[in-house]
C-alpha cells in the first residue's frame, strides 16, 4: 500500500533503521512514536581528520555512520546521527576513562559551550539529506566535592564532553539555547522533518500505535 505525499510516494510498509547503539537516541525517537524496525549500531573511528572543525566532524561521522551500515541492512531509511561538544574550536572527547571526564568537566565549568548535533537520513531510493543543529550550554562553576561526586557516578562515560545532560548533571546546567533533545543527543523537530520529506510516514504511524 503506497500513498503520495507532496509529490513523494511513499509506503506503509518502510523500514527505518537506527544506526546507534544509544540508548538516548532509542529512547528519543521512540517519544515520537517511531520505534525502529531494526537497531544496527555502526562501528568506526570517530577521531577528527587534520584540520576538521567541529560542525564538519559531526555531519561527517552522521552521513560515514549510516553509509556503513548500508551493505547489511538492504533497503530503509536509515536514521544516524553524531553529537560533537566545543568548547570554541578545542573539540571535547566521549570521556571514556576518569581523566578525560575531569578534564572535560574543567574546560565546562563556569562557562558555556557548544553542541552540535547532526541528523542524516538515507532514503530507500538514494537519496539523502542531513541537518546540523547547534544548541549552547551554560555551566555553573563547579566545586571540586561535586566534580568528584559526579566523577564516582560513572554517568559521564562514553558521553560527548563528559556529560549527560538528561541525568544528573542536569544540576549544573544553568542556561541552554536551542533544542534539549539535539543536546541529549537527537533533535526531534529536524528529524521528523527530514524523515517525512524523504518519504517516511512520521505522523501516519502514530495511528498505528498501540
């Protein structure tokens, strides 16, 4: 069963995959009602190129995510998406060990910070689109007893400069700008848009909720 939509035909049918294995990212767009068919997180080095700015990296490694995962999921509309934290043009690492965490946690405290998160959606056809999203985010100065503190949670770990701000370290945030959801890592609006305008039934499938 297929219906056109704005001039693009699309199908009851589609398959969406998610290329991640973030649980954000899950969580995220299933608040949509969209609950992937299929979760295939894409495995590569997410390390900057020489000379790669941030708003580059992050479309680069959205658009490189997906097209990995192309050859093992044959066709749908694959939904990636990669979050990048800036503190000016120093990028900020996914902390993965107490060091990193710390470190990241330094450079954020008393001051703001960008994140850029980028959407890329490719269509059965092949065709593609991507958006990038840039949020700010102010921190409060941290005392030395709550770095610590948030240190010993482990929250931080595998997270774009050290933090989540959906869970705890939400209390050192004292100002953002832009959208919450591209912060915690997928911006909502930007992609059901590219979604639909690809050919994906984004409100048609609210129908079919349970």
């Amino acid at each position: 069963m297929s219906s056109a939509v704005h001039g693009v035909t699309t199908t009851s049918a589609a398959r969406l995959v998610l290329a991640s294995a973030s649980p954000r990212r899950l969580a995220l767009l299933q608040q949509i009602g969209l609950t992937p068919d299929e979760v295939v997180p894409a495995d590569m080095d997410e390390q900057p190129l020489r000379d790669e700015r941030p708003r580059q990296l992050a479309v680069r490694l959205a658009v490189e995510k997906g097209r990995s995962i192309c050859p093992r999921v044959g066709p749908a509309f694959i939904l990636s998406a990669d979050t990048v934290v800036a503190v000016g043009r120093r990028m900020l690492p996914k902390a993965e060990t107490e060091d990193e965490a710390r470190m990241c946690l330094g450079r954020l405290s008393g001051r703001s910070h960008d994140v850029l998160t980028a959407i890329s959606v490719q269509a059965p056809d092949g065709r593609s689109a991507q958006r990038l999203v840039e949020s700010r985010v102010t921190f409060k100065r941290m005392s030395l007893p709550e770095t610590e503190a948030y240190i010993a949670s482990g929250e931080w770990r595998g997270k774009a400069g050290g933090y989540g701000i959906q869970g705890l370290a939400a209390a050192f945030v004292s100002h953002i700008t832009g959208s919450y959801s591209a912060i915690v890592g997928l911006p909502l609006h930007q992609t059901a848009a590219l979604l639909e305008g690809l050919g994906y039934p984004v409100v048609r499938r609210w129908g079919a909720a349970p």
